[in-house]
C-alpha cells in the first residue's frame, strides 16, 4: 500500500521503518528537518519506567509500559540488523532516591508504588550499602532508596538517526522542512499541493490540534549536561517535595536532567526558575556536576489528550495516533504494533478507537 504519515518524530519514524519493513511504501513530510529538533522525541529523556510512572498513571499503563524493555530491545535488535546503527538500550533499572529531610516522601512515594502495581520483585529496597553497589559515586549521605529493577533508557537521539537512516535506506521518501496543514482520509495537504494515498496518517503530536482539538500541550523544561567528572550508570530520581528530579545517563558523558510539567502550550525558552531549580537539584546529588557544561536546555510540549493516554484511531483511509504524553517512548512499541494490525483489519489493539464503515 502507498502510504503518507504527517509528522517524522518518535511515533512517524518508528510506525514507517515497520510499514516499509511490511513491504508497504511509505512518505514521510515533517515541518522540521531530519534531527527530528523540533519534536519533543528530540529532548526527551527516553526513560522507559512503568514503575515511576504507575504512581501517577493507571495500571492499563502499567500493565503495557512492563513489556517496554523487552519490545526495544527486539526492535534496536532488528535495527542493527538492517543499519549500521547500534543504539543503546540501558536496561539495568533506576535508583530512586531522597536526602534525608525529604525521607518522608521516598517513603510516600514507595507506598503509593506498591498500591499502584502490588508487590512486584522487580522493586526492591536499598540501604545505604545497597545504593553504594549500584551507584558508588552517590554521596554517602543517601541512606535509603528503591531500585526498581524493570526500568531502563534508551539513547534517543542514536534511535532518531538511526530510523532515519533506515528509512533512507528502504527507498522511504523524506520531505523535510514540509509541514502538512490537514490530513484527511487517503489525502496530506502540503504547501505543493494535496498528495493521495491509500493511508494517509497523521503522527504531527501537538501538531495535529488544528484537526484533533482535544490535543493539548503539556510544557516540558528539560537540560541536557556534560559531565565527564560524574559516572552514574542508570536514571537516578530524586524526591523532593516540590519536584521529582530525574538524571538519565546517555553516551559521551551526557545526563539528562528533567523534567518540569507545566500545563501550557508555551514552547518559549527555559526560564531562569526551572533553570535553577533543576541545576540546584542536580548539583545535591552530585557535586560531579558542578562543573558540568550545559549543552542544550530545551522546552517543548508532550503530546497529550484528556485521560493522559494514547489514542489511535481508525477510520477508513485514516489514521491518527496521538496523546503519548511523558510515555512517548515507554508505550510507543504498543501503539505502534495496534496502529499496524489496525491496517491489517484488526481493530482489537490497545488504545485503538475504532470508527471503520462497516461494509457487509
Ligand atoms: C521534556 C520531555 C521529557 C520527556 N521524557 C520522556 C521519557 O523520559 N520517557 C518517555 O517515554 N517519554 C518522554 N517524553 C515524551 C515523548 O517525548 C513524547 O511522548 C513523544 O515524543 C511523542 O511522540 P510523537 O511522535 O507523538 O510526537 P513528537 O515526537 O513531538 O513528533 C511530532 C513530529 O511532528 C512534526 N510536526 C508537527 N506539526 C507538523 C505539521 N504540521 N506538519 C508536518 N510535521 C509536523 C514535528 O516536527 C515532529 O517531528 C518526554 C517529553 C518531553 C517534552
């Protein structure tokens, strides 16, 4: 089938490198270039952490976001196979942390994650001795903690390149700097004109408002460091009564440290508030990263819908997948794997809103 997808971020680039890998023939238009910088995909921590998470969302999240590890490390598996790109996928588990005047929310936190997802072996809880195996450059002071062994993170912007790569390299075509106003079933509207398709599918994340309007921003302040002096091998959460600060170790010396949340569709600069805020927060857990470089400092908007979930709807000519919120990488295996059976017929998949005619 030929097949036109709006929007080259996480979900566009993922769902077209398994499309093309389908034999199906694909175009991909993305109003930005081929980094994906504009996307929220590009800034991202790309932690996968059904477990943090579970305190927050419910367990249909849950119960998806387990299988994350397993279905990154199947498809970067599949990846290195047809590039040359080997992404790396660090799935040894996060370290939740807290200093001691902030003890009552670790503990606040560990009770709300037992009542979220019950007693689960992959949660396990560390004294100061524990900590010290996993990460033995936290300060001593860290006395108690969780290691929620589930966990992991990818390097995202290997992965962006990578699926560009890929698609490239499958004879894809790739319109870059082309944004497509309205998607339609079977039609893309671009700037040169209205382009046909036997799909056409919409991935444009907050993009897409102008014909889904329940889709809304939500603000996201995040910094990405330069650290040779720190060594810290997985994500480290800090709790905090106002904040909960994660530090998510990518390649190069690289940490990235997020996120704030706000409930706006702002993508104006970092402000000198979350600046502080995050930097002073970070520099507690490590005096490493005092003399850290601050290599990007990014704000954009996650993709969202009302209930904080993923939606992919069908219709005839027509799909949408949108609303992956601060799940993008965590549920984007899933919602990708419903959107493809979707095509295929079946309609049956996690998050699928299904409005096909039925024909008799
Ligand atoms: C600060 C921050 C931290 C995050 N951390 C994590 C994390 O640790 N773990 C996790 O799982 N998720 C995380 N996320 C969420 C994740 O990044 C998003 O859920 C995910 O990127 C959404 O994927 P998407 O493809 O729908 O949208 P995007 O990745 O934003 O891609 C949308 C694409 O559409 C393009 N586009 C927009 N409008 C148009 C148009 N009119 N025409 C053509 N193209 C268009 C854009 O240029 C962009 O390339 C984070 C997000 C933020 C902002």
């Amino acid at each position: 089938m030929k097949v036109g997808i709006a929007g080259a971020g996480l979900l566009g680039r993922l769902l077209g490198w398994q499309l093309q890998r389908r034999g199906h023939q694909v175009t991909l238009f993305d109003a930005g270039d081929e980094l994906a910088t504009d996307s929220a995909a590009y800034v991202a921590a790309a932690m996968l952490a059904p477990y943090s998470e579970a305190v927050t969302s419910g367990a249909e999240l849950f119960g998806v976001g387990k299988q994350a590890v397993s279905q990154w490390r199947e498809l970067l598996q599949q990846l290195s196979e047809s590039s040359a790109h080997a992404v790396t996928l660090n799935d040894s588990g996060s370290v939740v942390i807290a200093h001691e005047l902030d003890r009552a929310n670790l503990q606040h936190f560990s009770q709300k994650l037992r009542a979220a997802v019950g007693d689960d072996s992959s949660i396990k809880t560390l004294d100061r001795a524990g900590i010290a195996e996993l990460e033995s450059e936290l300060p001593i002071r860290f006395s108690q903690g969780l290691w929620l062994a589930g966990e992991g993170c990818l390097d995202n912007r290997a992965l962006l390149r990578a699926l560009h790569d890929v698609l490239q390299a499958g004879g894809a075509e790739l319109r870059w700097h082309c944004p497509v106003s309205r998607v339609e079933a079977g039609k893309l509207n671009t700037p040169a004109g209205t382009e046909s398709f036997d799909w056409a599918i919409d991935c444009r994340g907050l993009g897409a408002k102008t014909d889904w309007p329940e889709v809304r921003g939500v603000r996201g302040e995040i910094l990405w460091v330069r650290a040779p002096e720190v060594q810290l091998g997985r994500p480290v959460r800090l709790m905090h009564p106002r904040y909960h600060l994660y530090i998510t170790p990518k390649p190069g010396d690289i940490y990235v440290v997020g996120a704030t949340e706000i409930e706006s569709e702002s993508q104006a600069p970092v402000t000198v508030r979350s600046q502080l805020e995050l930097l002073s927060a970070l520099y507690s857990v490590h005096s490493g990263f005092a003399e850290a470089q601050i290599v990007g400092s990014y704000a954009r908007c996650r993709p969202s819908l009302p209930d904080n979930l993923p939606q992919v709807q069908v219709s005839d000519g027509l799909l949408r997948l949108n609303g992956l919120y601060r799940h993008g990488y965590l549920l984007a295996p899933t919602v990708v794997e419903s959107a493809i059976n979707a095509l295929d017929g079946d309609v049956t998949g996690t998050f699928v809103q299904n409005a096909l005619t039925v024909t008799s």
